[in-house]
C-alpha cells in the first residue's frame, strides 16, 4: 500500500514540483493484482447480498407497504399499466422526480406486486453500491485491502443495509451519487496521466495555461449519473454543485503538479467551460430524459397546463409547452415540500433533525409488532430500524476531524473528496431546520463516512515499507476494529431484519433512550 498524502520531499509552497516529486504526483500507479481484487470486490458484494437478499419480503404490513414503502411502491406500480407514469389522483401528491420508481417498478415487473418485488431493485442497487466502493477506495488508496476494509464496513453499515431493503428511494440516491464521485477519480488519475504524457514530452511550458485535454469521457460519464441522481431525488443538485467544485480543485492541483506556470487561470481557461457542459448541461439533459413517460403521456399530472394554469404569452412564451407544464409542476411540488413544516403540537414521533444523524442518535422506526410469534416466549416483538452501526456512525466526529485537518493541513485530496461527498448530503439540511425531516435522509452520507474512516484506517496501517513491528500492531488494531464492527452489526441484525425477539432482548438492543 502506498502511503497517503505524503510527499517524496518537503518543498516551498506554491512553487511547482519537479523531477521525482513531479512523476510521483502524475504517476501513481496501480496496484498489480487486479484480476484478485475484483474477486474480492465481487465476493464481497455477493455476501452483502445475501445479506440484503435475507427474507426481503418481511415485513409487509398486512401484505401492504410499511411506512414512505406506501408513497413510492404504488406509485411504480402504476407506472407498469400506465405506460412509466404515475395516476393523476386529482390532487398533487407525486413528489419526486420518476427514476427510482420506474427502478422498483422493474422488480415488480419481474416479482410481483409483494414485498420482494417492490424491493428487489433497492437490494440490487444496494448490492453494487457494495461493489463500487471497494472499487474506489481500491483506486483512492492504491491498497486492495483498503478496498476491501471499505467493503466489509460498508456490509456492516445499518443505513445502508436497511436502505437497501426498503421500496424507498435513498438508496438509489446513493448509487447515482456514489457511482459519479467514482467516476470522478477516475477522471482525475486520466486528467494526471494526459499531463504526464504532456511533461514527458516537454510541451508543458508551450502554454502559461498548460495543455488542453481534449475529451475527458469519465468527467462526461460523472455528469450523466449525476442528472440520474437529481432523475431520483432533487437532492441530487447538492452533489453536482460540490462536485463540480472539488473537480476544479482537482484539476486545478493536477496542473501545478505539472509545472504549469498559471494553474488557476490554466483551469479556469481549460477546464471550466467544458467541465460546465459535462457536470451542468449533461445532468440537466438528462433529468429532462427522465421525464420521457410523461412528456408522452395524455394523463401524466399537469401535463397539459399550457392555456389552463399557464398562459399562452407572456416572456416565456417561446419556451415549448411540454418544458412550461413541467416547471409548472415542478412548482407546485417545491410548494409542497417548502409547507411540510414539523407541527410542533403533534410532531411525527421519528422525525429528526440533522444534528442528530452523524451519531445517528435518532434512528427510523419503519415497522414494529409486540404479537410476533417465534422467539419461544409469550411475547414476541418484530422490528425493522433504521439504524446506524455505532461502531462506525459513533466514529463520525473523530473520523470527519481527522479528515478536515488532514485536508487542510496535508492537502490531502482523498480525505477533501471524502469531506465533500459527505458534507453535500449534511449541509444542506441545516437552511430549513422547520422542515420534516427523517434519518434516512442520510443514507448517502454513509459511503463517503466509511471513505474517512477508511482512510484513518490505511494511516493506522501504515505503509508497505514501514518495519514489521509497526505493521503488526497497525495491522492488529484495524483487525480489532473491523471485528468490532462486524461484531456490532451481527448485534443489531434482529431490530433491522425484523427477526423475532423477546422484549427483553429489545431492550438489550435499545442502547439510548432516543432509540425508542
């Protein structure tokens, strides 16, 4: 494993690299066992989706869905007899943009209108996110086993696995996400091998704005997955904005570490405009695409308000009526979120705010029974939470500190993707605080939390080369931690899987007061 964020020798700031500093910061290279470690990747996500795929179908209630299951799940549903659109219920309940529901509307394509069909895709999805960040933490680190530690605590992580069986649509959220933040470092090792390319021939200094770069297919890749992610959840534009920041960032230090003479105005003049179009233009295009259902259906909700709730003139008036009826219904959709405000004299009994979810000190109740039957004692008790492994979500203030100094002091790039892929599903949530909101809304936040904590991990690890002590005890400690969390996970599986339990086991499982 190659160290992370330490530099061949100790240079001024500001003055650009040279000789090995400058190979070492273009070319880092692969590790060489790659037909193992995607092995390892595909194992891993084949035993997280057995566990994913373990009594997907429980629980229902009464062979209905269980909590938010009622909006989206009905919702797909409708979308197969409806030629991929949802029933216009004569009032505006379809809150969100159509992508996720057509996803659970393939499983119950293929299943079934029951519990395993509408929740088929979530574990699908949840299964490859698996996949993905052992990929990426593999590319970040340059260390398979610090792809696969990621891998192991991603399967262990509460959120994310309880997400990945539900008919909701957090966890596709998370994918998209995920999957562009991925796309994203591949772009910047692409971006950091054209330049080496380019310093190797000596054309590095033809330009004070270094090279152009022509077609960069991954940025362009990173786009399309992000317009999906906005395609799932509005949300989705926080993570276009941030990074489309953190990729400026990016190519703004791959080109100092090139040598190039301006390198913020290099990546102003070079980068920005088609970096605009990819991470932009392409989202937006393909958000619209989404909409593709009801931009051909008769009976899609405000369809056809062009001469109704809209007039006919006005400034925009050159504005196709297909594009104006959906800014009218995207309207009327914002209104309903802007008024789903907390009733502070009946709040809803598991809402909660976002200062609780780094620790994840208020979890989501989706199903509860106290007449379960099978845990051989007179009362039973069945439950499915939302709930974050304390191991990890515990871990969340030391591990997003240490991420921040590292960042700021190290200039660590790893740790400032971590950071922001984390911060731009956390922040957000802070402008409204009136607004209703639930734990699940972190469900993204878990993979770039277990990206930081992985990190800390390869530091406490140590590098290839340290001596065989210190790689002992580093090796020791993260053996113990991951054990620790593994250990974690296997404590709460009854209260996220619904397994029947006595009530004292439930209280054995309930290790705050604001768990219950």
């Amino acid at each position: 494993m190659l160290p992370l964020g330490r530099w061949p020798a100790p240079r001024i700031p500001g003055t650009p690299p040279t000789g090995p500093e400058r190979e070492w910061l273009l070319r880092r290279p692969m590790p060489t066992d790659r037909l193992p470690s995607w092995l390892l990747a595909i194992m891993l996500a084949f035993i997280g989706g057995i566990l994913r795929f373990y009594r997907l179908g429980y629980p229902t209630d009464d062979g209905t869905p269980v909590f938010d299951e009622k909006h989206y799940v009905p919702q797909a549903w409708q979308m197969l007899r409806n030629g991929g659109v949802e029933d216009n219920p004569g009032y505006e309940l379809v809150v969100h943009p159509p992508l996720a529901k057509q996803l659970i509307a393939v499983g119950e394509w293929l299943v079934g209108y029951d519990g395993v069909g509408w929740r088929l895709s979530a574990a699908v999805i949840g299964t490859l996110c698996i996949l993905l960040l052992v990929r990426i933490v593999r590319r970040m680190t340059r260390s398979t086993l610090c792809g696969v530690l990621a891998g192991v605590l991603l399967i262990c992580d509460g959120v994310s696995f309880v997400s990945s069986r539900m008919g909701m649509l957090d966890i596709f959220l998370t994918f998209f996400v995920l999957a562009s933040f991925g796309a994203l470092v591949v772009d910047r090792d692409d971006v950091r091998a054209r330049l080496a390319d380019v310093v190797a021939q000596g054309r590095v200094s033809e330009s004070p704005y270094g090279p152009r770069l022509g077609m960069r297919w991954w940025r362009f890749g990173a786009g399309v997955l992000l317009g999906m992610a906005c395609a799932v959840k509005w949300s989705g534009v926080y993570w276009v904005i941030a990074f489309g920041l953190l990729c400026v960032a990016w190519d703004v230090a791959a080109r100092r570490a090139a040598g190039v003479r301006r390198p913020w105005v290099g990546a102003l003049v070079r980068d920005v405009g088609p970096g605009l179009w990819a991470l932009v233009a392409v989202p937006v295009l393909l958000y619209l695409a989404s909409w593709w259902a009801w931009f051909a259906s008769e009976t899609g909700t405000d369809r056809y308000q062009v001469g109704r709730g809209i007039g006919t003139d006005g400034p925009f008036a050159f504005v196709p009526d297909a594009l104006r009826s959906l800014w009218y219904y995207s309207g009327h959709v914002l209104s309903f979120h802007e008024g789903l405000h907390t009733n502070k004299a009946d709040p809803h009994p598991w809402e909660s705010k976002p200062w609780t979810w780094p620790m994840g000190l208020r979890p989501m109740l989706y199903y509860y029974s106290g007449a379960a039957q099978g845990c051989n004692a007179a009362q039973c008790i069945s439950a499915t939470m939302l709930i974050g492994t304390p191991a990890l979500w515990w871990l969340s203030p030391a591990a997003l500190g240490w991420a921040v100094w590292r960042s700021l002091t190290r200039f660590d790039w790893r740790y400032a993707g971590a950071l922001v892929g984390y911060l731009a599903g956390y922040l957000p949530w802070f402008v409204e605080l009136d607004r209703q909101m639930y734990y699940f809304y972190a469900t993204p936040m878990a993979p770039f939390l277990i990206i930081a904590i992985t990190l800390g991990l390869a530091e406490i690890l140590g590098p290839a080369r340290a001596g065989p002590e210190r790689r002992a005890t580093g090796l020791l400690v993260v053996s113990l931690y991951v054990g620790l969390a593994v250990a974690n996970f296997a404590w709460l599986w009854p209260v996220m899987v619904g397994d029947p339990i006595t009530p004292s086991h439930w209280d054995a499982e309930m290790w705050l007061p604001s768990w219950r």
